[in-house]
C-alpha cells in the first residue's frame, strides 16, 4: 500500500513541515517519488519514520539519525554499528531520565517547604531560630513527612538526591 504525506502524518502524529523537514535533512533516501515528484510511502517507509521519531524524542542529533539511516539501508554487514549506536544514546536517555528524577525529587522537596510555609503564614518555621537561614537538618523533617504519608518510593528518590549531593562535596 501507498501513503501520501498528509496520510503518513496523520497516521504518525506529526506535521507535513517536520517530514518535509527530516526528507531535507536527510532522513528519508528510502522514500520514494512517484512520476510527478510526490512522495510515496510504504508501511516500511513509515516503520522506519517511528524508528526517526523515536529517536529524535529521545534527542538522538540528526547526525546521528542519518547515521542510523545509513547503516540501515547498508544492510546487515551494519548491525553491529546500529546496536552500538542505540546502546549508547539508550545510556545516555537513562541518564537524562535519572536527572530528571532527582530533580523532580527536589522540587517536590521544595513544594513541601514552600506549602507548609505558606500554611503558617511565614517562611521562618524553616529558619534557625532569630536567622533567615535555613535550617541545617530540613531535609531529615520532609523525610519524616514522607514517611508518616507512606511515601517511601518519594522517600528514596530523595534520599538518593541527597546522596548524591553528598558523594560530590
């Protein structure tokens, strides 16, 4: 079966301008053109755009996805390149993932703070007594709040922030 553009973009939930603008870049030799120069894709044509989409969601640079392209369409003597290729932006995406984690930990940290000192009417329930200084052992309080909620998940990102930011000093 044949896809137009605007058929492929429906189907993958993307603009007619972004397959205009992975064909420019590069990303779709395998496309082909019908005799009026109109694209023309096939199921695997579209098979292979999930695999472009994908990879671009997972902020794989367009020089790498054309690399990707590339060893695909070179066929099997590339499997090696291509599994290499996707381990290592698999490592990196984790990565990005477990910083997104640790840095929602945090802020969930300080909505706590900023809630409870917005239901006591003041900031300096948090402070050191007569300073504006936070006080020293906070995060021991909103760890116990978390473990009177049963929030022992949350307790552990937050724990593992905290590590982390120890392991570094």
């Amino acid at each position: 079966m044949s896809y137009s553009i605007g058929q492929v973009s429906k189907k993958l939930g993307v603009t007619i301008d972004t397959i205009r603008y992975y064909d420019k870049s590069g990303l779709l030799p395998f496309v082909n053109r019908n005799d009026i120069g109109r694209r023309e894709f096939t199921d695997n044509d579209i098979h292979l755009m999930r695999t472009i989409i994908c990879l671009k969601n997972a902020g794989v640079s367009i020089a790498d996805i054309s690399k990707f392209i590339e060893y695909r369409l070179q066929g099997d003597n590339t499997l090696e390149k291509r599994y290499e290729l996707l381990e290592r932006h698999h490592k990196d995406l984790q990565q990005r993932i477990t910083d997104l984690e640790d840095t929602m930990s945090y802020l969930k940290f300080k909505e706590w703070y900023y809630r409870t000192a917005v239901e006591a009417g003041t900031e300096t329930i948090h402070f050191v007594p007569g300073t504006n200084e936070v006080i020293p052992d906070l995060d021991k309080e909103y760890s116990q709040h978390l473990k009177d909620e049963g929030n022992l998940k949350e307790l552990q990102n937050f724990i593992n922030v905290k590590d982390y930011r120890n392991r570094e000093n």
